[in-house]
C-alpha cells in the first residue's frame, strides 16, 4: 500500500513510522521524492485493510471561494479537522526545501492549518482530495498553501517508478513587472517578467534571451533593465512570475514553447527548448 505525504515530512527521517488511529504503528519506506513540488510517496508495511484509499479530484476543477477541509495533527492533536476555502488558486511560493525554486501551482486556503497539519489531505465538500497541505505563511492568520492533486497526478508515476521527478527548465531570474518599473523603463508594459539575469549554459541563453544590462532603482529596490519583458507562454499571458512558474509546470523538459517577449519595444516570439531543472 501506498501514502502520499510531503517531501519535508520525510527528509532525512530515520527509522520512520506511520500509525493509525488505532495506535498501531508500521516503518515505511521512501519510494520516491521531489523536493521541489514537496512531495513523497512512501510504502507502508501494514495490512491492506489498514490502508482506506481517498477519492482523488482534479484540483483544476477548484474555484476561488469553494469550501475545502483540513484533517492533520496540528501541534500532535490527532485527527483534527479544520475548514475554509480556496483563497486563490495558481500561486508560488518559496520554501527551505526547495532552494532558489518555487513550488508552483499551489492553492492558497483560508482553512487553519499548523505544524503537523504537513503531508494531510485538503478535501472538498464531497470529501475527495484535492490537495496536499504543505505551508503556512509564519505570523499570519488563515493563510495557508497546499500542493494540488494536479501535481501529484502528473508525478505519481513517475516517482514511484523511478524514484523522482524531472521538472522543466528555462535558465532565468526575473521579476514581475509593474507601473513604477514601467515607468523607471519608460515602456507601456505594466505586465510580465523583467528579465534580470540569463543563467549560462542554459535554455534561455541557448535560445537568445536577454537579462538587464543596466541598474535601476524603484523605490527602495535596485533591479536590472534593459532585459526581455516575458508576457505569454504560448497562448498562455503571463501577469507576474507565480504566472510564469505555475505555467511552465505544464510542460516536461525536451518540450519547445514559445515565449513572447517585449524587445525595444515590441512583441518578439522566441522558440526555447525546456532543459531538466538541475
């Protein structure tokens, strides 16, 4: 039988145990792991009847404003349920696990949730899974994230057969456009990412995006101009970098997709062909 849970949950656990409401307790091992969507998929060694399957839902069918429901251990308080909605949907987030990266996609959830709500199922009001609760933004109240089922769908397979996931790739840093840059680079794009840097040997490089090549300051920040302003990925607009992050999880590295990119100005499509995030 197999358990999804979260990549933090798991890491660098040693002799670790799943037990059930029952109190009866069973090592697991590590089937496969992807630190940057924050996802494990372990295999448990109890009795099949011990392991109740939950509906899975595609988490593309969630709206901003449905209902959803916790169920963790907040703080060691077993079995605890907690209920919300959907704050947003499509949001970035940075964490420790994932470095440099974003964790893409993410539900934003009104719903409490805690230390030890980690790795649980987010349901909707019919009780299917719909996500994988994973953050919270420290100090704040009732702003909370979780990996939607999406995500695990897409890479189920492939961690379990081959023990991870390979995301796609670009090779930039960037950051969202908005008036006050707009108007510090005398450009009518209000939208996008302002491309900062090109890493080298990458994709993008490859491809021939350009990174800022002069230093700006906009209110208390010092940003780099004079890069390409990414709006679109394929038919896809891109508004600001969860965006662009969220969009690029769509596609697997080999894939070619277009980028249309501000140049001096104006519109310039320009192919680029996904590497492997290294």
């Amino acid at each position: 039988p197999l358990v999804v849970t979260n990549y933090h949950v798991i890491d660098g656990m040693i002799n670790g145990s799943v037990t059930f409401i029952d109190g009866d307790a069973y090592p697991f091992q590590v089937l496969g792991k992807d630190k940057y969507s924050d996802l494990a998929v372990i295999s448990v060694s109890a009795p099949t009847q011990k392991l109740i399957p939950l509906p899975v839902a595609p988490s593309s069918t969630l709206r901003v404003g449905d209902s959803v429901i916790a169920v963790g251990n907040p703080y060691g308080l077993q079995s605890t349920l907690t209920s919300g909605i959907v704050s947003q949907i499509g949001r970035a987030i940075q964490t420790t696990t994932a470095g440099n990266y974003n964790i893409a996609n993410v539900i934003q959830i009104s719903t409490p949730i805690n230390p030890g709500n980690s790795g649980g199922p987010l349901l909707d009001s019919f009780g299917r899974v719909v996500g994988i609760t994973t953050a919270i933004i420290t100090g704040s109240q009732n702003v909370g994230f979780a990996v939607p089922s999406d995500t695990l769908i897409r890479e189920f397979v492939s961690l379990v057969t081959t023990g991870g996931y390979s995301h796609p790739y670009v090779g930039i840093t960037g950051t969202s456009m908005n008036y006050l840059i707009a108007n510090a680079l005398n450009t009518s794009t209000t939208y996008g990412i302002l491309v900062q840097s090109v890493t080298a040997g990458g994709p993008a490089e490859a491809a021939g995006i350009r990174g800022g090549n002069f230093t700006i300051t906009v209110g208390s920040s010092q940003l780099k101009g004079g890069g390409d302003i990414i709006v679109k990925v394929d038919n896809t607009t891109v508004r600001v970098m969860d965006d662009f992050a969220s969009t690029l999880e769509l596609y697997f590295p080999g894939q070619t997709i277009i980028l249309t990119v501000i140049r001096g100005g104006q519109p310039v499509e320009v192919p680029v062909t996904l590497g492997v995030r290294p």
